[in-house]
C-alpha cells in the first residue's frame, strides 16, 4: 500500500505542470470523486436449500455529488456536501417482504481563499459550515458546523488536487476532526481535449486518495472515541496503445472505543474494531482512441475481506469475510477535457462470499449477481510515447 501511494505521488510531481487555475464568479466547483450509481443486486441461492425458495432483490439508485458549489464572488465560494440514496427490495427469503426506503444529507458552506491567484502553486483558503439536512435525524434539520482549511494544488488545466483538515461538531453523537486528499473540478477550465491517442506510457487515476477522522465525546467520566482511515489509490498504465491496466487497492481501519460504566443506559462496554480491504485488476481495451467520446470493454477480477470484532466483554465476537468477484464491463470516456473524462459504465458482476466465526463455525459460500450503471471521472496524464 505504502509502494502504490508513494507511486501516484512520484507520477503526479514528475507529470503535473502546475497549470493556471482562476477563483471567479460564476465558475462551478464540483467534487472529482462524484458519482451516480444504479444497481440491482440478487442472492443466487443454492437450489437444494429449500423446496421452492424465492430469491431476494435489492435494488439502489445513489447519488454522491460530495462537495459541489459556485462562486458567488471571485474568491467566495458557496456550496454544499450531499449525498442521497434510493433503495427498493421485494421478495425477501425470509418473510416474503417488499419494501423501500431513502437516505439524504446536505450540508451548506461557504469557502473564501485568501491566498490565491492564477501563478501561484498552491491556493490557502477557510470553511464554514452550518447546518445538516439528514434524513438520519429525529427533526430532519440540526445545528450541526464545521470549520476547516485547506490548500488547492493546480494539477492541469482545472484540476485541484485538495488536502483539506476540518473539526465538524454536532448536535447528535460525536464530534470529529478529519483530513482528506482528492482532487477537484473546476467547470468551464478544463482545457480542450488534445487529439492524440491514448499511448503507451499514458496514466489514469482516480479522485478519493487519503481519508481519516477521530471523534471524541465525554459525558461525566465516561469517554467516546472513534478513528479511522482508509487508502484507496486507483492507478492504470497503458502498456500498450490502447490497452489499459489498472489497479485498486484499498484499505480502511476504524476502531470505537468508549468507558462507559455497565451502570449506564448503555448497558456495557464496547470495543469495537473493523478492518477491510479491497483489491481490483482491470484490463480495458479502448478500439478507438482519438476524439472526446472513447467506448471501450473491461473485464476485472477482485478479492475483498472483511474482519470484525465485537470488542464485548464476556461475548466477545469475531468473524472473518471473504469474497472473490469477476466483473465485465461496457463503458464510455467523454473527454471534458485534456486531462478529465467523464466516464459511464454498464457492468454484470458475480461474487463469492463466505463468513468465518470465531466459535469455529464457516458459514456456506453464498453467490451474488450484481447488474449495475455507474457514472464517475477520471484523470488521464502523461505524455505517451
């Protein structure tokens, strides 16, 4: 993991030419790790388990804009974090069920740069956030803030790379101290799309790099504290024209530990620790590789674990999940420009899982089918040859 994160930082030093980039009123700021999602997800269960069982259906629509705002000013941006998320299932094996249901969040802030301008090589700027719409919350509505700073590096023509440290306190739960990288758009700067063909010795990246958070709560003598972090680098290489490969190897930690007495509500101590990871091998064939819109064909192969342990005294609980999983994919790159393409992609998906407990007990692999219409950006760099 360490190798792959010191990789992508070496590739963007030695490929980003610190292009010129303009904080003015009326250009759009839009998150590079955005994504639209539509996925009907079946359980494909074994034949011999039950006499006639039906088969269960989730069903999901997921929109993540993240951060996406507007100048109102030169400097002065104003924006929100949103996400919402649709879901539907019906013929549930074990009671025959259908349902749905929605999720939602909003979070407004402003931004300012204070140090900024089209030569320089970094841009400072301040947060403030107020307020959270959360279908989560008993009242919808919060006075939740945030305050935070961070520093925009120029990557090409408007692409940002964004390290950013915010302190988020809330109304409800925890409050949290977090630190992301990523990179960013800003609309209407992208540059035109060079016509030259996608080369051997070329890049490709992805947006959400490096995320963490630690949270803390007290409450008499008793303490709360979560932490997490998680690596998620995506990097490909054309090893030949047209042929990309590339891979995804992402980690995440996150660990909840509190004091609280068993006299309390609460009922108990906890110490809760989850750990998992992921990895993808892609191979993608583009057969035409000049213009703006660029179709191509993916196959892709995947191992996924997860570990989770209950932290409970006296029931204590630990189980290991594994899966494999194959995908083949039919996409489109549109080219936005020289750098950024928005990329659109129809998938069929089949995943292996198996649950092991700590009591010695292994769950039955169980099979999944996974159908799925994905919309996301990527960064294309390097000079091919």
């Amino acid at each position: 993991m360490r190798t792959l994160i010191c990789l992508l930082g070496f590739l963007l030093l030695t490929e980003v030419c610190f292009a010129q980039v303009q904080y003015r009123q009326g250009t759009v700021y839009v998150d590079g790790a955005s994504s639209l999602t539509l996925s009907n997800n079946k359980y494909l269960q074994p034949e011999n388990t039950w006499s006639d069982p039906p088969r269960p259906e989730f069903n999901r629509l997921g929109i993540a804009p993240g951060q996406v705002g507007v100048f109102a000013f030169d400097r002065l941006l104003v924006g929100a974090y949103a996400n919402y998320g649709y879901g539907w299932y019906g013929d549930h094996f074990f009671d025959g069920s259908r349902g749905d249901y929605h999720s939602y969040r909003v979070n407004p802030f402003l931004r300012y740069y204070i140090l900024a301008g089209s030569e320089r090589n970094w841009n400072l700027f301040a947060e403030l956030g107020f307020g959270t719409w959360s279908s989560n919350l008993s009242s919808g509505f919060e006075t939740d803030f945030h305050v935070g700073v961070g520093v925009d590096v120029p990557l090409w023509p408007g692409v940002v790379g964004t390290a950013k440290l915010d302190y988020n306190a809330y109304a409800e739960g925890l409050n949290y101290t977090t630190f992301g990288i990523r990179g960013n758009l800003l609309l209407g700067q992208l540059g035109t799309r060079m016509q030259q063909p996608m080369a051997k010795g070329s890049w490709m990246t992805k947006s959400d790099l490096v995320s963490a958070s630690i949270g803390h709560m007290r409450r008499g003598d008793n303490d709360w504290v979560n932490y997490g972090y998680s690596f998620h680098p995506t990097v490909g290489y054309f090893v030949v024209d047209g042929l990309l490969l590339s891979g995804l190897a992402s980690v995440s930690y996150s660990r909840n530990q509190n004091d609280i007495q068993p006299t309390s509500i609460f009922g108990t101590n906890a110490n809760l620790r989850h750990v998992s990871l992921d990895t993808e091998l892609e191979a993608r064939y583009y057969p035409w590789r000049n213009g703006k819109f660029l179709p191509y064909a993916a196959l892709a192969l995947g191992y996924s674990s997860r570990e989770f342990e209950s932290g409970q005294p006296d029931t204590d609980v630990i189980n290991d999940e594994s899966s494999t999983q194959w995908r083949a994919a039919a996409g489109l790159s549109y080219f936005l420009g020289q750098n950024v393409a928005l990329e659109v992609s129809a998938a069929y998906q089949r995943q292996a899982r198996k649950v092991d407990f700590n009591d010695g007990f292994t769950g039955s692999p169980n099979e999944y089918r996974d159908i799925s219409l994905q919309t996301g950006f990527a960064f294309y760099f390097g000079e091919g040859r």
